[in-house]
C-alpha cells in the first residue's frame, strides 16, 4: 500500500464550556494570566451525562456516517486515551456496539495508553498495519478521546475534552513520510496518575514543561538525521510548512516553535539568517541545561521566530486554544486546526508533528498533503469536521458551575449505582451520552 495515512476525520467536543477569562477571574488569578500568560481563550468539560466513552461513540459514528463507510469495511480499531474508567476493558471494546451491529467482529487492535501519546502509539500501529503484510485491505480506525480534569490550583485552566475519530488507508490526503521519524523516550515523574481512586493526576507542571522541551530537541535531532541520511540534505524549519505540536497550552507551542528555531541556530542551519543569528549568538555557549532555564533566549528565540510562527504554527493553534488539552486529541486536534483554516491550499505541504506524552514518550514524524479523491479530500474533511458551527454552538457556563460540574464528576469517578440526569438539551443530535451506572458498574449509553 502506498501513501497510507489519514483518509477521513471527524471531531467531537462537549458543547459545554468556560472562558479563560472569566475563570481567571473566579479564581482570583491575575488578570491575563489564564489568557495571555498560558495563551488560552476557552475550555471545554464533560458534563454528567458524557465521558470519554461517549464522545469516542459520537465521533467514531459521524465518521462512519458521513463519509458514507460501511462498518463492515474496518479490520482495525485502536484508541488512545489516558482517562482510566476501566482497569482492564479497553474503550475499543465499548466501540464494538457500533459495529456488531453490522455483524462486523473481526476488528483487530485495542487501547494504547501513555499520557497524551497514546494517540500517537494507536495511529502509528494503524499505520504500520496497513502497510505490513498482515493488512487485509480494510480500513484502520484510530480513536483519540480524553476528559483532562485537574485538581484545583495553578493546572486547573490547562484542562480540556474531546474525541477524535480517523481513517486510515492508502492513497490518503494525509499521508505519512514513514521514513523521517524520531523518538525519545525517558523515565521521568513530570505528570502521571498513581492515584487510581482520582481521576486528577500527579504534575510537576515545572517539570513537565522542561520534558516536553527537552524531549522536543531529542526528536528534532532523530528527525534531522534520518532526513538528512535519505535526502543527502540538510533539514531546516524552511522545509516544513506547517509545524504541528501536541498542545498543552497554546504559550508552550510558542516556545516550543521558538525552540525549534534555535536549534536550527545551532546546527547552523538555512532558516535563519544574519540578523537572527546575531540575536541568538549571546547563546550560542549555554549549557543544554541553562538553555531551558534561560529566559533572556526564551523571549529572544520566541521574537526571532514570531514571523516563522505566524505563518507555520498560528493556523494549528484554533481548537487547542478554544477547546483546551485534550491529551491524545491534543495534537490531532491542532491538525484539523490547519486543515480547517487552509483545506483548500494544502496540497504539496509538509507537516511536521510533534507528539509528547508525559513519563515520557515522544515522536515527531512528518505527513505530506494531497487533495485526495472524494469522499476523502481535504475540503471535504473541513466540511464534515465542522469547526466553525461546532464551536459556534456551544453554551457557556459560568466558572461557578464548571466547578460545581467537577465536584459532582469526582463524586462520580468510580462509583456505582447511579443514574444521570439524562439531561442532553444541549447535545446535537446523534450525540452519544451516558445515562445510568449499574450496580455492577456496567456503563449504559443512549444516543440523541
Ligand atoms: N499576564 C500575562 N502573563 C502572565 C500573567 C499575567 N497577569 N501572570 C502570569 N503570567 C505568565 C507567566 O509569566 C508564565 O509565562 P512564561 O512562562 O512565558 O513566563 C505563564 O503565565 C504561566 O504562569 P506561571 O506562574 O509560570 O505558571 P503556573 O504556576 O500558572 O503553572 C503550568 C502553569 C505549569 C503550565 C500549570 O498550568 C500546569 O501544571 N499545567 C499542567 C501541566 C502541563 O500542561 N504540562 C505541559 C506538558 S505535559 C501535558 O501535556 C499534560
């Protein structure tokens, strides 16, 4: 199989959401901190009656549905997700309902987790499968769905919730550079959740933002290098259109960018030139350990590559600032970011993604854009995601009741015995969302 990558996507977010600004506010942080100082503009949460079980449902059946595929043509379905509502049942086989239906059982594939790369790891498996010899010339299904929930404090306003569902075959308009990967993966306690009785994690926030660099400049290297051995090339950021990145908050994508930018410095690279190296050359003698620390480079580095950024990373950047972290959709969800805003003048480019998952594990590897042939062209990707009327329609509720919707979602992490509201007003149609937990803790599900 040839140019296999991502034929068709769909996303989902809750409707329901709080403003940056106004949490701020509520929270008595100081004003801009929430907005400019992390970058973000919104955040979406899960309500009672949805979870991440729900919205892989939703976003797995409006694929299907509006790309017109038979269920029947799936051989693989691989989630990624770091939100445990189960020790040992995987979400892909919570999926299964949809497919059953269809007399379809033979689904190969199940839950990838690791922080907010589990995505990565299940979209790369599909990949890998459909061009391996194993491949029985259906389509991979890849679902990335996560509810980020942090405890109160300074994390809080990084959360975020979404599904995202894609397909996955040869001849994509989102194909993969299969050769041009690097990974680093390390042994670190930046964000992790030992504590199984909450669904908040551990975090070093600190920490993880040093990781998340540290591992960003390992991968670049990787990367560099195997790009350079099959091109006979350089690589530099001039030969990437688009720079993609796992999205904690939009503030780390500026750096992270900006990173990128003095790596190129370093390695004396073509992007960039005179003037820029003459600002980044009081650097050039940093220790690898004072360069994450240093914030003089730190706004140096983001200066000298803000017109770079504005062309490459701005048009990825939408859902992650509106919708928040969505851990394994982060950065799926910043390429339909792009996709959404320039579907119609992509075809040629090169995207560079960068994926991170705390504890840690990180890849960047590199897609190429073709327009596709219907169903599974870039345009119509754009139409069928919807961004602009999804966003459009959502509620907002005031910091007080995104609060309180917490208190009661930790009251209901793990238990029993419950039956929801069923309250879905708010939902759109052909929403799938919780309505009752057994007493043995079996989940049920109704679709709007
Ligand atoms: N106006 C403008 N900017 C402000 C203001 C203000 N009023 N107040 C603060 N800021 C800026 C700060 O200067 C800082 O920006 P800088 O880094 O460019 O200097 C930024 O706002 C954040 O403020 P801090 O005080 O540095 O950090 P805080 O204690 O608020 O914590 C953190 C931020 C660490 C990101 C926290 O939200 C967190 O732990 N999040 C979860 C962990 C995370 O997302 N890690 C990223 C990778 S791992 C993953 O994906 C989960």
């Amino acid at each position: 199989a040839k140019n296999v990558g991502v034929l068709a996507m769909d996303i989902y977010f809750p409707p329901t959401c709080v403003q940056q600004e106004a949490l701020e506010a509520h929270d008595g942080a100081s004003k801009g901190k929430y907005t400019i100082g992390l970058g973000q503009d919104c955040m979406a949460f899960c309500t009672e009656v949805e979870d991440v079980i729900s919205m892989s449902l939703t976003a797995v059946s409006s694929l299907l549905e509006k790309y017109n595929i038979d269920p029947k043509q799936i051989g693989r379905l691989e989630v990624g997700s770091e939100t445990v509502i189960d020790k040992s049942k995987s979400i892909k086989t919570f999926l299964m309902q949809i497919f059953e239906k269809y007399g379809n059982t033979d689904i190969e594939g199940v839950d990838s987790t690791n922080a907010c790369y589990g995505g990565t790891a299940a979209l790369l498996n599909c990949v890998n499968w459909v061009e391996s010899t194993s491949w029985d010339g259906r389509y991979g299904l890849v679902v990335c769905t996560d509810s980020a929930v942090y405890a109160e404090g300074p994390a809080r306003p990084t959360g975020g919730a979404a599904a995202i569902a894609m397909l996955i075959g040869p001849d994509a308009p989102v194909s993969f550079e299969s050769k041009y990967r690097g990974s680093h993966m390390s042994h670190v306690y930046d964000f992790y959740k030992p504590d199984l009785a909450s669904e908040y994690p551990v975090v070093d926030g600190k920490l993880s933002q040093t990781c998340y660099l540290m591992a960003l400049d390992a991968c670049y290297k990787h990367f560099c290098t195997k790009y350079e051995k099959f091109e006979g090339s350089q690589f530099s950021l001039f030969d990437a259109d688009y720079v993609v990145f796992h999205s904690p908050y939009n503030k780390l994508v500026q750096k992270s960018f900006a990173r990128l930018l003095f790596n190129d410095f370093l390695r004396n690279a073509s992007s960039v030139d005179e003037a820029d190296k003459e600002k980044l050359s009081p650097f050039l003698n940093l220790t690898g350990d004072e360069s994450y620390t240093n914030r003089d480079l730190e706004k140096m580095s983001q200066q000298v590559a803000k017109p770079l950024y504005d062309v490459k990373v701005q048009p990825t950047t939408l859902i992650p600032k509106q919708v928040g972290n969505m851990y394994t959709a982060s950065l799926y969800a910043a390429l339909a970011s792009v996709i959404h805003n320039k579907h119609s003048e992509l075809a040629g480019k090169r995207v560079i993604m960068f994926s991170y998952g705390s504890g840690l594990t990180a890849t960047m590897f590199s897609l190429k854009l073709h327009e596709g042939q219907h169903p599974f062209t870039l345009s119509n990707i754009a139409t069928v995601m919807n961004v602009r009327g999804k966003l459009k329609a959502r509620q907002e509720f005031p910091p007080e009741k995104f609060v309180e919707t917490l208190k009661l979602m930790e009251h209901r992490y793990g238990a029993k015995d419950f039956v929801t509201s069923k309250d879905c007003t708010l939902l759109a149609p052909g929403t799938y969302y919780l309505t009752e937990v057994d007493s043995m803790y079996r989940r049920f599900y109704a679709q709007k």
